[in-house]
C-alpha cells in the first residue's frame, strides 16, 4: 500500500523512517539508539557521522524536531 504524503513535513517523516530502517541493519547505528548518556550519544555520532545516511537520517530527525518545537509554541 502506498501512502502519499501530503506535507514536506510527512514526506520528511517518511524519508526519515526509510532511512532509520536501513540504519537499524547497522550494529553500530542499533547501540547509538540504546546509548542513555549524552557522553555515549556524543561518541556514537561522530563515528556514525562518517556515514552519509545517519548524516540525512540526523538531520531530517533535527528539522522535524524543530518544526514540532516551533509548531507548539505557536
């Protein structure tokens, strides 16, 4: 089934769960989610920052995050 998205804000979504999907193949990206610590968090980024897609995965979650701090306070 096929889904359209409607906004940029659903399509931004989406493309961030296609990409979150492929990334959780990844063991370093599954520990980066379990991470609790900012310190651990801190490190897992810049090893996975190496890789194209956690660079577009982080910062698809950052603008929708963004969009959703902005649309709350309004």
């Amino acid at each position: 089934m096929i889904i359209l998205a409607e906004t940029p804000l659903d399509r931004a979504q989406a493309k961030r769960e296609r990409i979150e999907r492929e990334l959780k193949k990844c063991p370093d990206f599954q520990l980066y989610l379990l991470a609790k610590s900012r310190q651990d968090l801190a490190r897992m980024e810049r090893l996975l920052m190496q890789i194209p897609t956690f660079r577009l995965w982080r910062t698809l979650a950052n603008s929708i995050e963004l969009w959703r701090t902005l649309a709350n306070s309004a």
